[in-house]
C-alpha cells in the first residue's frame, strides 16, 4: 500500500507537468487558472505540497481528462 501512494504522488506531478508542458503552458498560465500563485503551484509539480481536490479537479476539467488518469488510477488520459 505504501509503495502505492509514493508512486501515485510520483505519477501526478509528472502527469501534471506533462500536460502543462504538452499545452505549451508555463507554470504562471496554470497558476492564474487555478487562482493561486505560480510558486505554489511549482510545489505542486514538485510534489511538495499535496493538491487540493478542488484544485485537481479544475486541471482535469481544464485538460479534459479524467481524475482517475491524474490520480494515476487509469493510464487512459481520455475523458470516457
């Protein structure tokens, strides 16, 4: 079980990352989406800071993909 929640925090923060990055997206563009600052947001994608629900759920809305592929329950990035 816990070998599973350290691959899952590894998983989403590169799973953000990568989907900021494939959108041509800088951190500040995201950070103005989900209303917080950009450094936050880096601790994010460092994963130094655990993300809000709230916040995840905004990122999965904003890309139009699923929680469970940011949460690193799917490797499926589609929607449906």
């Amino acid at each position: 079980m816990y070998y599973f929640i350290i691959y899952s925090v590894i998983i989403l923060k590169l799973r953000i990352k990568d989907l900021r990055e494939d959108n041509d997206l800088t951190q500040k563009d995201i950070a103005k989406i989900l209303m917080c600052d950009q450094s936050l947001y880096s601790k994010y994608e460092r994963g130094e800071r655990d993300i809000p629900l709230v916040l995840l759920i905004k990122l999965a809305d904003y890309y139009n993909t699923s929680l469970d592929y940011l949460v690193c329950r799917t490797n499926n990035p589609k929607k449906y």
